[in-house]
C-alpha cells in the first residue's frame, strides 16, 4: 500500500480520533457529526471511510493495536503484576469499547471477522505475560488466557458505575494468584 501524503494521513488520524471520542459518548452519531468533529469535509471522511462499517472497523484495530502494544510496555515489580496490569487496562479497554462493538457487531451481521481477529490479536500480546507469571510461579496454572480474557470481558461488560464493577474485577484478578 502507498504512503498516504503527510496531509491526507493526518486528516484519517483526525476522523479517527473525532470517531473514537464520538463513539465512546455513546448514542448514534451521524457520519455527518464526525465530519464535523474532525473538521474535514464528507469528502474527505468517505474517501478515507467509505461507510460507517469501515470506519468502526479501524477505530477498533486501532484500538486493539494500542491494546497489544500495552502487553509489551507492561512492567510491574513482580511478572504477575505486569499481566494484572495489562489485565486491568483490557478490562478498561472492553468497558470504553463497548458502544464500539455493539455497533461493529450491528454492522457485521454473521461476518465477526473483526471481532475475531481482534481477540486472536489480543492473546498473542497477552500470551507472553501470562507465560512469564506461570514461570515465576505467581499464578494459578489451572485457567488459559482464553479463560481469563473471557473472565474478564464477562466483568468488564456488566452495566453498572465502575464502583460496583472494579471490586469484582479486583476480586477476580486476585483469584488468579497462587494460594
């Protein structure tokens, strides 16, 4: 694929940026609206996106990139406080994403490709940390990462203010050490 010009590249970053702040307000917002919060023409957004199927799309693969990169800056003093680490900021990531992909999933109909290949992203980054908290001996040996990340979009997406969710999360997380 070409490089985009410096020009053309930063009006997708900025229809992007307007989609993701629109997106996470929830509600419907119009392609019109993006344009307008991105302050480029319907021109432009439609060149870059050409429908709001597109545009869901990349903000989410954006997203899910900042996710995985995450998994690599993941620090903490000990390897089982970098993955809960990383885990919380997954859970943070289901919880903004949430009107996201309701409305990916709306769009996709039967084709959850995206969806799918966001979660295959996800435990490849994951995968490492996990591995290096079971080699310290930190964490329980009896769940895959496929569990925990399904434990975690299962909190993650309960409707409820984050001070009725975060001590279930925090609790769940803590069950993942070793007795």
């Amino acid at each position: 694929m070409p490089t985009k010009r410096a020009d053309a590249q930063r009006n997708r970053d900025k229809i992007l940026a307007a989609a993701r702040q629109a997106f996470s307000e929830g509600g419907e917002t119009s392609m019109a609206e993006i344009s307008r919060r991105a302050d480029v023409g319907m021109a432009t957004l439609y060149r870059n996106f050409p429908g709001r199927r597109e545009l869901l799309e990349a903000v989410y693969a954006d997203e899910v990139t900042a996710l995985c990169e995450a998994a690599e800056r993941a620090t903490g003093e000990t390897p089982g406080a970098a993955l809960r680490t990383w885990l919380l900021q997954f859970a943070a990531f289901i919880t903004a994403k949430r009107a996201v992909a309701t409305e990916l999933l709306t769009q996709l109909g039967t084709d959850e490709s995206v969806m799918h290949e966001g979660r295959t992203a996800g435990l490849a980054a994951g995968r490492p940390l996990l591995e290096a908290a079971l080699k310290s001996g930190e964490v329980r040996n009896d769940l895959t990462l496929e569990q925990i990340f399904d434990m975690v979009v299962a909190i993650a997406t309960i409707h409820a203010p984050a001070d009725y969710v975060d001590p279930i999360l925090q609790t769940a997380l803590d069950g993942l050490l070793k007795p």
